[in-house]
C-alpha cells in the first residue's frame, strides 16, 4: 500500500496535497472546537488523520529511496 502510494503522489501531487492539506484542516478545526467548547468528541477528529500521516510519511520515505 505504501508503493502504491508513492507512485500515485508522484503521478498526482496537487491530489497529494490536497489530501494533506484536508487532514491537517480536519485536525485544526477539530483542536479548536474542542477548546471552544470543550466537548470530547471533537478527539475523534483529531485522531482520525493519524493513520494517513503515517502512511504519507512512509510512502514519502519509499519515494526518496527508490522513486
């Protein structure tokens, strides 16, 4: 999944960066209604693009050694 990954950033950046740029939204917005109103279930919305990121990290790393 992390090559297939890789190779579709790279064939497809702005679609890369515009799903990096919505989870890192997601993740905004979600910090601030927490503060805001501080209800607990705005961490879900802070959780959520956790797994991505990793994902976007370990396909950024297999596109350096390899792509």
């Amino acid at each position: 999944m992390v090559k297939q990954y890789a190779v579709f950033s790279s064939k497809h950046p702005v679609l890369h960066w515009m799903f990096m740029l919505t989870f890192l939204l997601t993740m905004v917005v979600s910090s601030y209604l927490l503060l805001e109103t501080e209800q607990l279930a705005y961490i879900g919305g802070m959780a959520l693009p956790v797994l991505p990121f990793i994902l976007f990290a370990r396909a950024s790393n297999y596109k350096k050694k390899y792509l």
